[in-house]
C-alpha cells in the first residue's frame, strides 16, 4: 500500500478461485441474422471479419430456452492489442460506451460492471451511477467494491462476492480474480481501518474515503443501507472529514457533495466509524493509506468488477438457468492471451435473451474457460470501428432503442 497524499494514488492487485461442476449441455449455434444492425456486417456473414490488427467481430444467432438469441462477439489477442477501462473521467459519472470509446481512442468495447441505478427506497437520495464492484485505470486505483447486500443486478453465483473482477495483469494476462481494499487512517498514534474507497455505500460502522476520483455526486448515498438490506434507512449518525496535504481541514456531522479539491481526501464515517472521526480536529495530522490486495500476488493495470460465471473450462455451481435476459459478458482463453467481448441484441425480435447458465455455455462455445457476467437489459451494448473510420459504431441494438449511460466498460486498444 502506498500512502495517500497530494492527490496520488495506490496501486492494487487480487485473487478467487470458483467452484467448479459438471458443465450443461451447449446452447447450439443458429443461423446468422444480422438485417437491421447498427453497423453489422452483411446478413448471411457468419465468418469474422477484421477491426484491427488483433481485433476481429463476428454476430450470429443462438438457440436458447426462451427463442432465438442474437449474438455479438469481438475476438481479441493480447499480444497485438490491450484491455482498458472505459470511464468518464468519474467514478460517479455515466456516459454512453461510443463516447466512452471514442474520447479514449478505443477501436471496441462493451458496456461494464453493474450500478447504482435508482434509489426509490431512499427519498432524497440520488442514485450515484457508480459501479459496484472494484476498478483499476491505467494502473490506479479508482474504487472498491460495496458490499454484497448492496449490489445492483442478479443474484450472484454461490461463492463469489462484489469484490470479483476481470482484471489484465502487467504481465498482459487477462484473468479472474477478487480485489480487497486495505486500508487505514492514522492520526494522533492510533490506527483505524478504512472499509470504503469512492464507493456508494459503505459497510456498518466504518469509515470510507472519497478522493478527486470520485466526481461530485453527494456522499450520503454511502451511509444508507446495510450489509444486510440495500433498502435499510440512511444513517442518522455521519460524521465527514476532510483531509488535504495530511491535516484535516473541515470537518461536518453530514456527508456532502462537490467535487473533492485536488490533494484532499474526505473521509465519510457512519455508526461507529462516525464517531472515530469525532476525534479528529480541523489542523490534525491524518495519513490515509490504502491499496487494493489480490491472494494471486497480480499486478493490475486494469480491472472492473462483475460476477464469475465460467472457471477452468466449467460453469460455476448454482448458475440462474431460469430468467433470460439480454446480457453482456466476457470470456477469458488461451491461458489469458485471447479476450472473447460478448453482448447480446436487443432487437424486440430477439430480446428475450439467455439465462446466465447459457451465457457460460455460450463462452464455453467459443473456446472460453474463464467467463465473467456484465451488465446487462438495456445497458448491454457493443462497440466497433467500422473499416476504415477512426469512430466506433454501434454494433447490436440496446433494447432501450438508445445507448444507456453507464459508468464503465472493457475497451480495445491499439498498441
């Protein structure tokens, strides 16, 4: 771990091992039908065809329990190109994947990890649009996972948690693995944990940091809920700290909103971790340090967060095979060396979808043995440069007609 301070950032790494079963018969391979997609190849065009150097695309149809799905699919070798975080710019922030690609250069993506969508259960509380799983750009640090109780999405398979991440290491490998956030706070001698990092809800009784990453989104979002219950009333007993250049510099008895300054951390405590920063005055000396930890030992330049759906060549144990749905995932072949982004059409004629059973199945299909669960419904999309553009294209149908706002996705870059 390394220590926070003028605006600098810890670098992280990772670790879990799914439970591995006996796999499930495969969805069989339809026929392509491709007439109407938003930059699809020709209908009738079931071979891949290039994007880049190291990037090929290729759409299909599939067979499924509901009816007939409609899959998009990128092939991509890490030796020639390189996995990044798509992102706004903020945590919570959202924008459309084609922006996202764009703005970065990115020459493909698809849609990311799972968000804070909507606060119904909290009235006066805006939804944050932050992800709920970790995410590493560029070798930062961004975020930690929340926790379990307080995802957005599906249920989660047996024996895995928020804090799962599809991740590429420095050594260019891309794998699945768990980030941990470790971290404290220091001041006056003693030493309490840091349980959040620029996350919309924090455990009980804990302390949680917000840094410049964050965006200007309200903090208060992170003291509602429990780990048991999302739903669960805000917290009555908040306490924020803001610390720039290692001294504290205000303090207030509720979480608030804005942009954090460069070179400041605001520390948010509830419950417990509340009444820790109580005693922390405007001038005292507080050193944050934190890091994002893997049991694997990997370094990762990037990562974003998700659910395991695929290990070792076999679907996880408890995987949903009853609810279809149009889905986003990837899978992981060839040792770590070749990326399979997969996103499902939305087209009314195929929105029904694959259960989360048949999208491992389906990464299977393609020579996957690790696969890992993304957004899905109305966020999933997948993008491309056509031949010869230096701008991407929509190449399924978002099942809202337009692309959804999302906080991250998995882009494709040259080297």
């Amino acid at each position: 771990m390394t220590r926070h301070q003028k605006g600098s950032e810890a670098r992280g790494t990772s670790v879990s091992r799914a439970r591995r079963t006996t796999p499930t018969l495969l969805t069989a391979l339809g026929t392509l039908a491709g007439a109407g997609l938003l930059g699809a190849a020709p209908a009738g065009a079931a071979s891949w065809t290039t994007v880049a150097a190291g990037v090929t695309y290729r759409h299909y149809d599939l067979s499924a329990a509901a009816g007939t799905a409609h899959v998009h699919v990128l092939s991509v070798d890490l030796a020639r190109v390189r996995l990044g975080l798509l992102y706004p710019g903020r945590v919570a922030q959202r924008s459309a994947v084609s922006s996202m690609a764009n703005a970065q250069k990115a020459v493909a993506g698809v849609n990311g990890d799972f968000f804070n969508v909507s606060e119904a259960q909290h009235p006066g509380v805006s939804a944050t649009g932050a992800s709920v799983g970790p995410a590493i750009g560029n070798g930062r640090v961004l975020k930690a996972a929340v926790p379990d109780a307080q995802r957005f999405g599906p249920g989660l398979p047996p024996g895995t948690n928020t804090r799962a991440v599809l991740g590429v290491g420095t050594d260019g490998r891309a794998r699945l693995d768990t980030l941990t956030l470790k971290g404290t706070v220091t001041a006056f001698h003693r030493r309490f944990t840091l349980a959040g990092l620029n996350q919309y809800a924090l455990p009980v009784n804990s302390v949680g940091a917000f840094t410049p990453d964050w965006g200007s989104v309200s903090r208060k979002r992170a003291t509602c809920g429990t780990d048991t219950s999302r739903a669960a009333p805000c917290s009555t007993r908040t306490y924020e700290v803001a610390v720039k250049h290692g001294r504290v510099v205000s303090v207030s008895t509720t979480p608030g909103s804005g942009a954090v300054a460069a070179g400041t951390t605001v520390l948010v405590g509830r419950e417990a971790g509340a009444q820790q920063l109580r005693t922390l005055r405007v001038g005292a000396r507080v050193t944050v340090r934190y890091g994002l930890v893997s049991g694997s030992g990997t370094a990762y330049r990037f990562a974003l967060g998700g659910s395991p759906v695929l290990s070792g060549g076999q679907p996880l144990t408890g995987l949903n095979t009853s609810v279809s749905a149009v889905r986003t995932a990837v899978g992981v072949g060839d040792g770590g060396r070749r990326v399979f982004l997969f996103a499902l059409d939305g087209a009314t004629a195929y929105r029904k979808g694959l259960t989360i059973a048949e999208v491992a199945a389906a990464l299977k299909s393609l020579g996957a043995t690790e696969g890992f669960n993304l957004d899905g419904g109305g966020s999933s999309t997948l993008v491309a440069r056509p031949a010869g553009s230096t701008r991407v294209a929509v190449r399924n149908h978002p099942s809202d007609g337009v692309e959804r706002p999302v906080p991250n996705g998995v882009g494709v870059f040259t080297q």
